[in-house]
C-alpha cells in the first residue's frame, strides 16, 4: 500500500466525500462527480495538484450562486464531522475552492473560510485574500486573533507567516511585517499551545527577512515567564543557528571560556545511505557549570566546488566544570530538497553560535 500523501485521494475517500456531498445537495450525480475526479491524468497528478483537480470539480457539482457554494461547503464540513470525520489535509479542497471562485466577494469569503477552518485548516486559502485586499484582510484577522474558537485564532497568525511552507509567500509581509505584529502581540500568551507554536513559527519567519524587527520583539517579550521564554527560542531559532550575537547574549549564551577537545571524525569515508560518526569533548574552564547549545554545522559541497552551510542542534545543557565528553551520529540519506555531490565535505562544532574546528570527510554517492 503506498504511503504517499497524495494517494490518500483514492477511490474510498471520494465514496465517503460524495455522501456527505449527496446528503447537503441531493440532486448532485455522485457517480459523475467520481468519475471526473479519476481523469486519465489524475494518476499523475501531484498532491497539490489532485487537490487543485478536486477544486474544480466540485465546482461543477455546488451551486452556481457563489453565496449558497459557500453555504454548501459550510454544510459539508458538518455532515462530514457527523460521519465521525475528523480533521485532517484531504479536505483542504474545500476552503480552496473558496480562494479559487471568491476571490471577489471577500466578506463571504472571509466569514466561509473562519467557519471551516475547525474542520480542514484555510491557511493556504487565506492568502490570495491577504495579498489582494491587504488591509482588509489583516483588519479581519486581527479579529479572528481574539475570536473563541482556538482554531480561528491559529488561522490569522499562520494564515499570515510571510514564509508558510507549501504556501504562496505574502512579498508585502515580507517586506513589512508590522501589519502582522497586532496579531503576534495578541496571541502570544494564547491559552492553547497550538496556536503559541503559530506564533513561534510566525516569528521565525519574520527572522529571515526582517531580523532586527524580529529581535525587537525577542528582547521586549523576554523574561515574562517560562513558557514565553520557550515560544521566544522557538521563534528566534534561525538567529541562534546563525550565532546572532544579540539574541545569544538575550539567553545568556556566550562562548567565553569553552573550548573543544578530541574532535575526532570516527568515519572519515562515507556512502550515501550510511552515517557520519564524529565525537568530541567540551571543555569549560569557568568555576561552574553554565548553559552551552551544542551544535554542528555540515558544509555540503555544491555542483560549483564551493561548500554551503547547515546547522543543527544536538543539545542545549548545564555543562559542568571540567569536560564533557560528545558523540553522535549524522544520517545521509537522499531527499528531494537537496542534491548531494560527491567529495569532499566538512563538519564543524558550535558552542554557544561560536564555531570550532572543522574537519573534513569523504562522501561517495
């Protein structure tokens, strides 16, 4: 049975969906309706694009009158939940059809995608409103930021990360975050942790194209409590991979008296599929013990001979006087972001965003 995400859309789930469909509109053909789903194209389909042929297929099965659609919609979401549906990606389908035919009427659009977005999250649906009616759209979901229900709330900070993954990026957001942070302010102490972590990835996506903007809000919400201080790191984690000094003095993080000792690369020749093992010591000469984020950085070589940089995170512990000893292990294995190039490779160790000694190994793809 295959595991891919996109072949969760087979011939089962549509039987279910077309119930739901059958019972809201009654004289739709659910025979059709499944029938135009499985194109000779759709096995060929990627995920996205299965959801995009989705779309407009149930275009052609929901009223013509955009304002009743949406009712439909809403009331699909409802039979599907008392089917005993729960939540889940497939049926993001439906707030894309919001964002695919109303993209005019943005009050019905915007009120449709708040009430499905408990049943299959609008945050990719959210945004072509965001960039065709920027204020408006930001007015309406700095109200959603105080609405009830905790999924609403989630949907106008995630609904806005400038850099949502898998999603079309916001250039104005980018560019400007400011009309965003009303909706960061007000969320950021949310009782429910879902929507704190919304907050966290916003504010790491503000990190890459506004940083100081980013470590504005670090430093004025540091301190306030243990769970903020968490949602804080969280947030700012590509500025302490990077070593930013600021954001490394906020957390009382600073390489003075650490050093490493004993680097050692146990497996200086590698295949790809095989793991990386390298070993070290951290030294503390400091009276006692202190707070070190470990980390390591692999330097990749490019098509060009030129190497790039990618930092992970081991640890961040209390290091006691004296040494530590370290070992751990990297994976290399293929994935569809990255291309690897045979040769040589480095690995660094970083203590507190301060880099070490690196040393090089062999990798034979």
């Amino acid at each position: 049975m295959s595991t891919a995400l996109k072949d969760r859309y087979n011939l089962d789930f549509f039987q279910s969906f077309a119930i739901a469909l059958k019972e809201v509109t009654p004289l739709v053909d659910t025979s059709g309706f499944i029938a135009n789903i499985f194109t000779d194209q759709f096995k060929e389909y990627e995920l996205k694009q299965r959801m995009y042929h989705v779309t407009t297929v149930l275009n052609g099965m929901l009223s013509k009158d955009f304002h009743i659609a949406c009712n439909q919609i809403v009331q699909i979401t409802e039979e599907l939940k008392l089917q005993g549906v729960g939540e889940n990606f497939e049926y993001m389908f439906l707030p894309d059809y919001v964002a695919t035919y109303g993209l005019d009427d943005f009050d019905m659009s915007m009120d449709t995608l708040a009430k499905t977005t408990s049943f299959t999250s609008a945050e990719f649906a959210v945004r072509p409103f965001i960039i065709k009616y920027p204020k408006e759209a930001m007015a309406k979901m700095l109200v959603w930021s105080s609405n009830d229900e905790s999924k609403i709330r989630r949907l106008a900070s995630e609904g806005s990360r400038p850099r949502l993954p898998w999603a079309m990026a916001l250039p104005q957001l980018k560019s400007d975050p400011s009309p965003a942070i009303p909706i960061l302010e007000k969320l950021k102490t949310d009782s429910d942790e879902v929507v704190r972590r919304s907050v966290a990835n916003h504010l790491n996506d503000i990190c890459k194209d506004n940083p100081e903007v980013a470590k504005s809000l670090a430093t004025k919400w540091y301190g306030r409590s243990d769970v903020m201080d968490a949602l804080i790191k969280h947030g700012v984690r590509t500025l302490l991979k990077q070593g930013d000094s600021e954001i490394m003095t906020l957390f009382g993080l600073d390489a003075h008296g650490l050093d490493i000792d004993h680097f050692t690369v146990a497996t200086p020749e590698i295949r790809m599929g095989e793991r990386l093992r390298f070993s070290f010591d951290i030294k503390n000469e400091q009276k006692s013990p202190r707070t070190v984020r470990i980390e390591f950085a692999i330097y990749l070589l490019k098509k060009n001979g030129s190497h790039s940089k990618k930092v992970f995170k081991i640890s961040e512990r209390s290091i006691p006087k004296n040494k530590v000893s370290i070992s751990k292990g990297h994976h290399f294995k293929p994935i569809t972001t990255r291309v690897y190039h045979p040769g040589k490779h480095f690995i660094s160790v970083i203590l507190n965003g301060t880099e070490f000694a690196r040393l090089p190994f062999e990798l034979d793809v």
